[in-house]
C-alpha cells in the first residue's frame, strides 16, 4: 500500500507528465490519500472555478481516502511533538504509519523524522 502526499496530487493536476505517467501506472486498489489532503487541495484558488473543482474531486474519487480518526489524531499529536511537523504533515504522516503504507511525497526530509515512517518519491 502507498499513501499518496498532497504535493504529488498537485502535480497532476498541474499536468506535470511525470505525475500522470505515475498515477497511471497505478492500481487504485493499492493506493490511500489522507482527508487532509483533499482539504489542502480543494483549498486551492484554482477551485474558485468548478470545472476545476469538479475535475480534482472526480480525479479523487478514484483513489482511498482515509478519514480522520480519533488514533490518527492521537498519533499526529505525537508526530507535532516529538519531530516538529505542521499538523496537516503530521495527519499525513499518522495516516501512513497507522494503515501500513509507504507514504510517496517530495517532502522526504522532513518525513524522515517520523519514526515507523517508510517515505519515498514518486519519480
């Protein structure tokens, strides 16, 4: 399981051709993104528009999204604490470790902190 990092989501939805080439060689059965992340996205100016906004949460559909939960919340706690990321980061993160994924994201160092954390990038 992999649990996708809002930043990767971005470049997709910026066109970036190595983050279509990637969520294309996807199985969306193996891949998880946090709800904080559809926070962070559609909190986007470009979802002033509502074909855009229509378009990102039809492309998230496809995906896991994984709710907000008392032991995730526990745990990002923990996570702001003891290794100094933002809440949001730390959700992220807590929704990893808890649901067992390998969180993909171009944030490595800072992710690096947490422990139990298994982090990589896309391309």
């Amino acid at each position: 399981m992999i649990l996708i990092d809002t930043n990767v989501f971005i470049d997709f939805l910026r066109n970036y051709s190595p983050a279509i080439d990637f969520f294309q060689s996807l199985n969306p059965e193996n891949v998880l993104f946090s709800a904080v992340t559809e926070a962070e996205l559609v909190a986007g100016k470009a979802n002033d528009e509502n074909d855009k906004r229509e378009k990102l949460l039809h492309f998230l559909h496809i995906w896991n999204k994984i709710p907000m939960t008392n032991p995730v919340a526990s745990l990002a706690g923990d996570i702001v604490r003891q290794c100094g990321l933002e809440i949001p980061d730390a959700i992220i993160a807590a929704t990893a470790v808890l649901n067992r994924a390998d969180l993909i994201t171009h944030n490595v160092r800072d992710f690096k902190r947490v422990p139990g954390l298994k982090v990589r990038t896309p391309y």
